[in-house]
C-alpha cells in the first residue's frame, strides 16, 4: 500500500535534498514570455518505488508555472516514472508505491478530495507512441471535451478545427474528419493525439519522449508546437535527446541513479553545469 504524508496535514514540511538546484535571474521562456510565473507542481521529499525497489528517493523540487521543464538522465533513472506520478498514471500498477507528496497549488494530488478525472483533466498527458481511439479522426479529438461535459454538442466541430489547427493537421484531414486515424501517418497520429490532449484545455502537458518515433519533420512540428503553448500551458518533457531539451525547455532536472542531480535554467545546466556529474552526461562523456 502506498505511504504518503497525512492529507489532513498542511504539507509545509520540506527534506533536505541532495540535488543542487540553482536559481538564477529572472529568464524568459522559450516565447519569450517570463518563466518565474510561480510553481505549477511541487514534489516533497518523494520517493517512488516498484516493489522492494526505489526508482527515485527523495526528490524536492519545483516546477515553473508556464515554462518547458525537460526531464534528462540515462534509461533507467526514473525520469517516465517522475512524470507518470504527476497525474498518477502509476496508481493501478500493482507494485507501485510512493512516499511523501506532489503538491498540485499546494495540494496533495493524492487528497482524499482529488477527483481523479478531474486531475488528469488539468495535468494531461501525451505518451511515447500514438495512441488514438479505435474512432473517427473527429471523435479522437473531441473525446474528452465530449466526456468532461465542456461543450455542448454543437460545439464540437468547432473544438475539433481549432485544435486540428493549432497541430497544424487541420489542412490535412478536414475532408476525411470521419475517417480512422489509423489512416493517418505515424507522426499525424502523433498530431492528432497532441490535438486530443490539448482539446481538454490541460494546466499542465506530460510529454513521455513525444517524437522518439517520429521523423524529422514532424520532430519540428511537435518542437514548434511546445515552445507556442507556453506560457499558457506548463510543459513538462522527457527526452533522451539532448539537442532536443536544449532547443525547446527552459528549465532541465537532471535524474541519475535514484536521485535528482541538478535543477535549474536549461541553459545553465548544459552550459555551467553546478555539478561534474551533470557535465559528464550533458557532454556525451557519461558511461
């Protein structure tokens, strides 16, 4: 059974972290909009674990409202965990369990009080692979508009132009919009899943290695994408790709080991990393 501190309790309390976490003066996001807009997601002395096994001990940490937080480290360092545990996508795996708290505006995602829809309605996700609904193109995109009661029935061919648009897949299937979506190429599957996930209006957007599959071209697509969201939309992205956290994030955490390394503006870490550690991987002299 999971552990976690008491949700009747003010969660005020803060661990020592061994991760250097650096700040700096105020940055600008990768719009050009200011970063320090407050803290969106907290994490408090967490520890997350399979079985018998922890993948990250002791994490405290924030995340910027309104910036691109990229998440690095080695296969293995529990960067889809951290991210998965945000919106609890973990909570049904059966050895899964955690300790401490994530704070969503100050409060314990895992509050007796949190809906849990309502939850990944405000933290949502796009995964490492497309995974659209056996429907048409359409109804991939207005399904959780339809589902939270967002819009009236009327509306929904609008929702579904205006986020196919803001994708940039608009032009592409606005005559087959009853058509599958498995129609679609790999990187429009992709697209289209982005559209769904921004179709639900999310507070925050969880990005799981979002273009690992997918070719260049719509690598930039998505790149482009994530750098206009902010600062409406916080971003939180895990990526193995270096060149690629540089280009879109604002801020970079650095996970190895278990353990949260470094924390602080993207281009600090990869330029003046506080940590010999974090230099060695950023420079592709880890291993």
């Amino acid at each position: 059974m999971s552990t976690q501190s008491d949700p009747a309790l003010p969660a005020d309390g803060y661990g020592a972290t061994a991760a250097k976490v650096t700040e700096s003066a105020p940055v600008v996001t990768a719009t050009g909009a200011p970063a320090d807009r407050g803290v969106a997601l907290k994490a408090v002395n967490l520890t997350l674990s399979f079985g018998p096994r922890a993948v990250l001990s002791g994490i405290d940490t924030e995340i910027r409202r309104g910036a691109v937080t990229a998440l690095i480290g080695p296969t293995g360092s529990g960067k889809t965990t951290l991210l998965r545990t945000f919106n609890r996508m973990n909570d049904k795996v059966s050895t899964y369990k955690h300790s401490g708290d994530v704070l969503l505006d100050e409060r314990s995602i895992w509050h007796p009080g949190v809906d849990l829809i309502s939850l990944r309605r405000r933290v949502g996700m796009l995964f490492q692979r497309p995974n659209p609904f056996p429907m048409s193109i359409i109804d991939n995109v207005v399904a959780g508009t339809r589902a939270h009661k967002m819009v009236g029935r009327a509306g929904l061919k609008q929702v579904a132009e205006e986020h196919l648009t803001e994708v940039g897949l608009w032009g592409a299937v606005k005559d087959r919009l009853k058509d599958s979506p498995f129609r679609l190429s790999g990187g429009q599957q992709q697209l289209l899943c982005l559209a769904r996930a921004l179709a639900i209006k999310p507070e925050i957007l969880l990005l799981d290695e979002p273009t690992s599959a997918l070719d260049p071209n719509a690598t930039e697509s998505i790149e482009k994408l994530i750098r206009r969201l902010t600062p409406d939309i916080t971003v939180i992205i895990v990526t193995h790709n270096m060149q690629q956290a540089a280009r879109v994030s604002d801020r970079t955490m650095f996970l190895n080991q278990g353990r949260l390394v470094e924390h602080g503006d993207t281009k600090q870490v990869f330029e003046n990393p506080a940590e010999e550690e974090t230099a060695r991987y950023v420079q592709g002299r880890f291993g």
